[in-house]
C-alpha cells in the first residue's frame, strides 16, 4: 500500500466542504486506490500522472470488471482532485481534461402500479404485529411516496423538520441542501397518529430523530427495507417510491423544475430520466387502450 502525503487528500476534502459525508468517503477511497496503482509504475506524487496514465487506469478498471457507475464516478473523483490539485499548483496541467466516462442507462426502477401501492399503503398488516410498529410503518411509507424523500433523508428526519401545520418536510439533503417538500393530508394523518406512541418507541437520550426501531434507536436505511419487505406484495426497494412519486407528478402534469426542486436534484437532466419514464407510461397506455393503437 503506497504512501499518500504527497497527494494532500485531507485537503482536498476540507476544499470541498459541500460534498456529502458519503460522497467524500467515496472519493477518498477512489483516489486511494488511483495513488496506490500509480504508485506500481513509480510514480508517487500527483504531478508525475499523465494523461496517458490516466486513460490507462481507466481501461484497467473494465479489465478488472468494475460496474460501469463505479468507474464513472471514480473518473469523475479523479476530474475534481485534479482540478483541484492545478488550482492550488500541485500539478502543471490537468492530465483528466478531455476525460469522459458514461454510467451507462442508470435503469431505474420499476415504476408500482395502483394495486402494489393500494396493498403497501393500506393493506392488512401482518399478524401479531404491535400497534406502534404498524403507525410507524404507515407514516414511513405515506412520506417516502407522498414527498418522494431519499431513505436517507427520512432517517435522519428530526421533530422541528416536521412541520404539519404548513404541510411540509424541511428537508437536509445532498450537499447539505435544504428544502422544503410537501407534506400531503395522509401523510399528516400518518405522523400525526406516530407522534402519539412516538414516547413509547424513541428514548428521550437519542434526541428529536422522528423515527425510531425496535432496538431504540434511530431507523436505518436497513429498517426501511425491512418494512418493504413485511408490507410490499411484490419485492421492491425504497428507492422505487420515490421514483414512483416523481413518475407520477409528472404524468399528471406536474412541470420538470418543480419535480427537480421536490426531489432535491442539483442538475436537471437527472430528472429529465424520468420524463422518459413517463413517455413510456403513455405509449403503453395509448398501445393498450386505442383502437387503431
């Protein structure tokens, strides 16, 4: 394992103060692994990297059979540490200008019809189950759909980011954005019966996290998969609820930007992805319900 000194990775993550916790993880980790295999051809300081070096290690990256989304990003943590690095005059010339890496379709996924959503939101719940675990599912649920929130975002929800009165989520997201994201009736409804046995589930030396698990702590994206799992018919992710929240704004009409500012995205053509969703949707319905389809 090469030494990393020379490549100042600490500073460059304090640089970058708006990247997340998990993307700067992810990003150290990239680079590490970058420093360690130029380090193979005798190279242990970020401006002895050429381009050629570069687009080499790329290649090797599909030769050792890395899914195309995680070479894309480590090309991408290679573009930003060198864009950096020539900022502050650690290297002369960006060796990654011109470097360009496809994550591929990025499949989402399947969009639930009215029945699975029918039987997550207001099916029978399994046998046995206490009354607490069956008001936190219900209000887990209602969010996740009804404000299409990221899990992560709805685990690290906190009492004040609630706000029923004004039907709205104060929400922390990526980069440490906030905004604000509608909160509709049943999903009011579903909190509002939460708050009353929250006491009996969350202790009070945990703090004002809104949701809690069977073991008294705060919910974990691992949580969330489990409540799909006792509820959904059909195996499912939490992601896809909120990629059925957004599908389906749009299919009623809903103009992109709004959709990209409920869903927190910074770049708007990764929303764009599921306007192709909602074009699909429509053919599908036009091929099955018209006559001369």
């Amino acid at each position: 394992m090469a030494e990393h000194g020379h490549w100042r990775l600490h500073d460059f993550e304090r640089a970058h103060p708006s990247l997340s916790a998990r993307t700067h993880a992810a990003y150290q980790a990239d680079l590490r692994l970058f420093a360690d295999w130029v380090a193979r051809s005798q190279i242990d300081t970020p401006a002895g990297v050429t381009r050629t070096l570069v687009r080499r290690y790329v290649a090797s990256l599909s030769t050792r059979e890395f899914a195309r989304r995680s070479i894309a990003r480590k090309a991408a943590a290679l573009r930003r540490y060198f864009g950096w690095a020539t900022a502050e005059g650690i290297v002369d010339t960006d060796p990654t200008i011109g470097l360009h890496v496809s994550a591929g379709s990025g499949r989402l996924p399947r969009v639930l019809d009215r029945r699975e959503l029918d039987r997550l939101l207001e099916g029978p719940v399994p046998d046995g189950e206490p009354i607490w675990r069956k008001f936190r599912d219900d209000a887990v649920l209602e969010i996740l759909y009804g404000s299409g929130v990221r899990v992560s975002e709805l685990c690290s929800l906190e009492l004040h980011q609630v706000r029923l009165s004004e039907r709205v989520l104060v929400v922390w997201g990526k980069g440490s954005k906030e905004r604000r994201v509608p909160l509709g009736e049943p999903a009011v409804a579903a909190v509002e019966t939460w708050l009353r046995v929250r006491g009996e589930v969350v202790p009070a030396e945990i703090g004002p996290i809104l949701f809690g698990n069977e073991r008294g702590k705060p919910l974990t994206p691992r949580d969330v998969r489990r409540i799909l799992d006792r509820r959904s018919p059909t195996p499912t992710h939490p992601h896809a609820l909120r990629h059925t929240f957004a599908t389906h704004l749009l299919d009623g009409g809903a103009d992109l930007r709004s959709v990209q500012e409920m869903l927190g995205h910074s770049d708007v053509a990764t929303t764009q992805r599921y306007t192709h969703v909602s074009r699909e949707r429509l053919r599908a319905a036009y091929r099955k319900s018209h006559p001369r389809a």
